[in-house]
C-alpha cells in the first residue's frame, strides 16, 4: 500500500497528499467540517495547521487525525 509522504492544506476544506508512489493529488472534506470531532476546523486557522502523523495520517494537533483510503495508518 503506497504510503503518504505529505500533506498540506489546499483551497477550502481540501488536503493536497503526496504518496510515495508518485500519486499526487486533493481531497476534498467539507463534508465533514463543523460535524462532530470535525468542529474544531470551524476555529481560526485550525484546518490549515495539518500535519502528517507518525503513523501516516493527515493529523491536527495530536488530537484529531484522519486515515485516507490510501494512507499507511496504524
């Protein structure tokens, strides 16, 4: 499975991602912004402080973090 080598944030509420397999490319999820644990990017500036995890995943501040379909999470 390719693994995610990074991730920053893109226009709204999408995910710019790189895999290690050369695959690049956005997601988009406003969808899920302002539902649940995902309130918290409704706050100023949260969305935009993603980070890719440890464990492969986009992540926001060690407590919320989000597996994609294609990510190496644990």
């Amino acid at each position: 499975m390719p693994k995610l080598l990074e991730v920053r944030p893109a226009d709204g509420r999408k995910l710019w991602l790189r895999y290690d397999d050369g695959t690049v490319g956005e997601v988009d999820l406003a969808d899920l912004a302002g539902k649940g644990v995902f309130q918290k990017w409704d706050e100023h500036g949260v969305f935009e402080s993603v980070t890719l995890a440890d464990h492969g995943a986009p992540s926001w501040d060690e407590v919320l973090d989000l597996c994609l379909t294609r990510c190496s999470c644990a």
